[in-house]
C-alpha cells in the first residue's frame, strides 16, 4: 500500500513540475516586454493601444489637463510630445500591475529607450515616488 502511495505522489510531483515548466515556458511573463502598437496617448502618462488597451504609464506622473491641479499648457504639450514619439507605432510595454481603474501599468519602451525615464530627463514628467519601487530606472531620481 505504501508503494502506491509513492508512486502516486512521485507521478502527482512530476505532473506538477511538467505543468509548471510548461506553462512558464508557452504563457509569456508578465514581467517580460512584448510588442505593441499605441493608438494615443490621452495625456503624458495615460495611452491606449490599438487594441483598446488602456496603458499607465509606470512609475512617473505628468501634468494633469482637467482639474483644480491641472497645467493644461505643459499637459498638452507632453501629451502631443508622447503622441508625435509613438501614436501609431510598435513599441514594446513591460506590464507590471493594473491599477484600480483597471488600466495596465507598465513601462514603455522604443528604439530600447524607456520612455518614462525619457520624459523625467526632459523634465516633462517627475518621478511618482509612491509607485517608484516598479521602475529599476526611478531609484537613481528619489531624493532621501
């Protein structure tokens, strides 16, 4: 009796190990980038993709258009500055978490230049200090 149980469990073990190796070699990581094509981007930190993915942008904050904080002038031009850099193009997108609007949080990345930290070192976005632990990248921008 005692062999069949280990015989069952060693097969119940080696089924586990084979799904498990199966599916994280066919079911690509979250973590790991893939291609995407953006549609536009609504503001600098917020985008949709072609294929009506809603996109935050992480680990970065930008102006806000609408609204009692909102810098509409500098808003639209980062929008329009986000827009000309990738609306219509493929780009990659590392996913790392949705938010509680349901959008995609993710880093962005074209000609393997990370977008978010692009626009930090242009000064059109600053460093969103409450999510910054997502981002690599972001730590070398915290002031302690």
């Amino acid at each position: 009796m005692k062999v069949n149980i280990l015989k069952n469990s060693n097969k119940n073990l080696l089924i586990i190990l084979l799904v498990f190796l199966f599916s994280n070699f066919y079911i690509p990581s979250f973590a790991e980038a893939q291609k995407i094509f953006i549609k536009s981007c609504y503001d600098g930190d917020t985008c949709t993709s072609i294929s009506g993915e809603k996109i935050r942008l992480a680990c970065i904050d930008t102006p806000e258009i609408k609204g009692e904080r909102s810098d509409s002038l500098k808003a639209l031009f980062v929008r329009d500055y986000l827009n000309d850099l990738i609306s219509g193009k493929e780009i990659k997108i590392r996913r790392i978490t949705y938010d509680r609007y349901g959008r995609t949080v993710a880093e962005l990345y074209k000609d393997n230049k990370n977008l978010q930290k692009h626009l930090v070192d242009l000064g059109l976005a600053k460093v969103y200090t409450k999510y910054a632990y997502q981002c690599k990248w972001s730590k070398n921008y915290l002031t302690n």
